[in-house]
C-alpha cells in the first residue's frame, strides 16, 4: 500500500477546482492512503469529503524556521508520491525539501512534470487535467457531490443565493451591493426568497440588500463551509461575484450567473458547472456599468 499525498492550498474557488482532480486520484490510488496538505480554513470541507484517508494542515512555516522546515520535510519524505495541484512558487519549492522524484507538478526533477508551454493560458481545470494526464491519470471523473449538498439549515423553497462578496482587497471584483439588493426586490417579487451568503466580513453587504428587500434571508457568517454547500445545492439559481462559494454553486449543479470584471479572467478561472448552459458568465471591464436588467435577464 503506497502512500500518497495532494497539495491543494489557494481559496475556496480554486479548491473547488480541484474536486475533479481529487475523486480521479482517489479513483486510481483506490487501495493506497491518499492524503492531503491544505490551508487551515479548508480542512474541515476536506475531511468532509470522500477522497482523502487524512488532512494535514500547511502551517507554512516561514523559511529561517529552521525546526518547523524540517517537520515540514520529514512529513514530505514520508510519501511515496506527491501530487501538486497548487503548482505555486512555495509548493514547487516543496519539491526541492522533499528530495522526492516521485511527484507531479512543475518542478524540474520530478517524474510527472507538467511541462506544457501553454499551461499559462489554460483554465484551472484545464491545466490541471493535463497535469493528471502527465501523470498517467485520465480521463478526470466526474465527482460526487452528495456529501456536500446534504448539510446546512433548510431554508423555505423556492429560493435563490445573492453572492455579493469576494476578496476584500479586490473591491473591482464586486458588483456595487445597491445592485444586489434592487436584484433581490426583483427575485421576492418572482416568486424567490433572496439569500445572502458570505463571510462575516461582508455583513455590510447583506444589511444594504435587507433594506431594501426586508425578506432577504441574511446567511452571512452564518455557516461552515459544509452547511454553505447545503444552502447552495438546494438554492433555485445563485447570482455572484467571481469568488469561492460561485465556484461551489456551479459544481453543485444549480443555474449560475456569475459577474466578471477586468481583475479576473473567465477565460482562465470561470465556474465549472455539470451541463451546458448552467453557468452564464457576465465579462466588463467595470461591473459599475452593469445594469440590473441585464443580470434579472439570465434569471428568465
């Protein structure tokens, strides 16, 4: 029984990115021990789902810390092979702790490398795709998803998700919230109870569409990332900026707009649904120019 490991740290969205690649490496290491090292906000989503035997936290220990590096590098050392799906600076240098060859990723020196000259210009998805394919992993599975639409509170059907946050210090990501909130009296008025979702930053956000829309169920802060999947998987539609819970919203199957502005490219980092037609994607340079019509529109 081998031992494996997978590197996925990142946001919320490019995790969700990685459900595909994770049920595939699941699927082919069906009798090995599959782990994984992740951020510490996503562990809890991660031991939840299906694929891994174990979830280690990436404590990311600061280079000059000579004792913690070497934890790290005795933890690395204990695979026999590594999967990395963060492809970043610091995890390719994990490569270098490791001593390892058996690994898959973008550094020089490991068995699978993933060297494809257009990586850069492919969707996350995409490119991760290829990685496996490098690694003799194909095609990609289709994940299920059934753990992650059981959980969280059960709301008043029929309902649709408002998700009006993203990066705090990406505010050009962000339809202006006014917008959301004349959105939500549109969505009461149909028939739709309006949730907001988010973290217990954008509260702010959240109180804007309540006062405009009473009626707005107001979800921020309010779930783990399990209970959030819930919420989504049984929402009607979920309209949102390009940020994690989106992300999730498409891989749970539920009819998406999703709002672009020139901070992010779709191209790239778009949501990834089960069917065509799912996941409708609004692309301007400025979302101050995006009008509520145009978004009520995609919810016909």
């Amino acid at each position: 029984m081998a031992r494996i490991l997978v590197i996925r740290l990142g946001a919320l969205g490019d995790f969700v990115q990685s459900f595909a690649p994770f049920a595939t490496i699941r699927a082919h290491h069906a009798h090995d021990v599959v782990d994984l090292l992740t951020q510490g906000f996503l562990a809890e989503l991660a031991r939840r789902s299906p694929w891994f035997d174990h979830v280690l936290v990436d404590r990311r220990p600061p280079w000059h810390d000579l004792r913690a590096v070497l934890a790290l590098r005795r933890v690395l050392r204990s695979y026999d092979f590594i999967y990395d799906l963060q492809t970043s600076g610091r995890s390719t240098r994990y490569l270098r702790l490791s001593g390892l060859k058996a690994w898959s990723g973008i550094g020089r020196g490991g068995q699978a490398v993933h060297d494809n000259p257009q990586r850069r210009f492919m969707h996350t998805r995409t490119r991760q795709r290829d990685q496996l394919r490098c690694a003799g992993l194909a095609p990609l599975c289709n994940p299920d998803l059934s753990w992650l639409a059981a959980g969280g509170p059960v709301l008043p059907a029929p309902y649709g998700v408002l998700v009006p946050g993203a990066a705090a210090h990406r505010p050009a990501k962000r339809w202006p919230a006014a917008r959301y909130a004349a959105l939500a009296v549109r969505m009461q008025a149909r028939g739709l109870l309006p949730v907001v979702v988010g973290g217990g930053g954008e509260a702010g956000l959240a109180a804007t569409i309540r006062a405009a829309c009473p009626a707005a169920v107001d979800l921020t802060g309010r779930t783990t990332l399990p209970e959030l999947g819930g919420v989504l998987a049984r929402a009607r539609c979920a309209v949102g900026n390009d940020t994690g819970p989106m992300h999730m919203a498409a891989a749970l199957g539920v009819p998406c707009t999703v709002l672009f502005s020139a901070d992010s490219n779709p191209a790239l980092t778009a949501p990834v649904g089960q069917y065509a037609g799912q996941v409708k994607v609004i692309y301007v340079h400025d979302l101050a120019t995006v009008h509520v019509d145009r978004v009520a529109a995609t919810l016909a």
